[in-house]
C-alpha cells in the first residue's frame, strides 16, 4: 500500500508540474556567482557573409538592495568569418564592460566598457529583457523602456509568454530598438527559453534588421544564438 501511495503522489506530482502555465520571472542575483555564454551571429552585409562566434564570461559583480546587480561581462574568446575566411578578431579578446541590470533584464545606466562596443552589437543587452509581473501561457506583455539617461535610447515591443514545458518557459518577443546613433530603430525577433525554477535564459535566438552600418560596411541583417552553457 506505501508503495502504491508514493506511485501515486509522484504521477500527481509529475501531472501538475507538466500542467504549469504560468511563470513570474524573478532573478535572484548572488554576488560572485559567474555564468558562461557562447554567441553564433550570422550577418549578411553588403560586403558578404560575415559569421562570428563568440565567448563570454558574466559575474555578478554586486547585488542591489531592490534586487538589481551590477553584471561585468568579458568576451574571452572570438573568431570571425568573412565570406567564409577566418579573419582577425583585433583587440576585442578580454574586452570587459560592466553593467547595471534589474532583476527584470532591464538595463540600467550606462554600460562602462574598456574599449570599443563588440561589433556595434548592443541590441543584444535586451536579448534577455523579461517581464515584470506573473504570465499565464498566451498572455503578453507591453513593453515600453526608455532611458533616463538618453530619452532617444529605448525599446517598445511585445514580449508574449508562448508555452511552459519541462520547466522551461518559452518568450516570443517583439521589439524596435531606439537609439541616438539611428534616424530608424532596430527591429528585433526572438525566441527565449527560460529555466522556471532560476529565471536564468538557457537560449535566446532570433533576427535583427535594419541595423546601422558598420563603418562603410551596411548591415542587413544578423542571425543570433546565444546559449548558457550549464
């Protein structure tokens, strides 16, 4: 008879937990803890095929009383692929910047980075933007976020929470992305799956359009994957 009640308390556990449709996103910063990530881009450019892949190294450099923390990020390894030839990644190894990031993914402040902006990809700092309030499976999220700093700095868009499986939660997401340096805003596509149970992304994929030129290199479009590797 145990044997059969702990059978049953296992099947009921495992039939709500694939039942779960609804997820608030809360991530929990500790300071130290340290997180890598590997980056596919894949831009098609006036000048060709470019294909990079990158690595990098995030530690959480300070947590916040509001639940905010100050997040340094490295790129510890690059290569970059010009029409299908390996060409030199300069300097952009070891590079470091340190951000503030709310426990949401939004933004906070400025970035203060050594050295140049990694290949005029700072969209991707809202790959990982999440909403602030809980979500059923099929709900969406206005998003709506501007700069204190630089009000011609923001994002508007959609974020809708599209499933819930195996404790990951799945983002489709919507956005155009405002900035000084652009007369027309970015527009970004993504795909995001999140672990339920830390908030942390496992992978964010998706396209990014009208893009500003890259020197005398115009940018139609990129292809992006990022992955936490666990």
């Amino acid at each position: 008879m145990k044997i059969k009640f702990l059978i049953i308390v296992c099947a009921l556990s495992a039939y709500a937990f694939a039942r779960q449709d609804s997820f608030t996103f809360n991530r929990q910063y500790k300071a130290a803890e340290e997180t890598n990530y590997t980056m596919s881009l894949g831009l098609a450019s006036s000048m060709g095929s470019v294909d990079i892949k990158l690595t990098t190294h995030e530690v959480v450099k300070k947590v916040y009383d509001n639940g905010d923390a100050d997040l340094e990020t490295s790129l510890t390894d690059m290569h970059v692929l010009f029409n299908g030839n390996e060409m030199p990644a300069g300097n952009q190894a070891n590079q470091k910047s340190t951000r503030r990031v709310s426990k949401f993914g939004v933004p906070v402040g400025k970035s203060q980075t050594a050295g140049r902006t990694q290949m005029g990809m700072e969209f991707l700092r809202f790959a990982n933007l999440s909403p602030d309030k809980p979500m059923k499976v099929g709900d969406t999220f206005a998003v709506n976020e501007v700069s204190k700093e630089d009000p011609k700095s923001k994002v508007i868009g959609t974020i809708k929470l599209d499933s819930i499986a195996n404790g990951v939660a799945k983002f489709v997401s919507t956005m155009q992305v405002y900035s000084a340096q652009s007369d027309k805003p970015i527009k970004l596509n993504l795909s995001s799956y999140v672990d339920t149970a830390t908030s942390k992304a496992n992978k964010v994929e998706g396209t990014a359009s009208d893009l500003p030129s890259q020197g005398q290199m115009q940018v139609d479009s990129v292809q992006f994957v990022i992955e936490r590797k666990k």
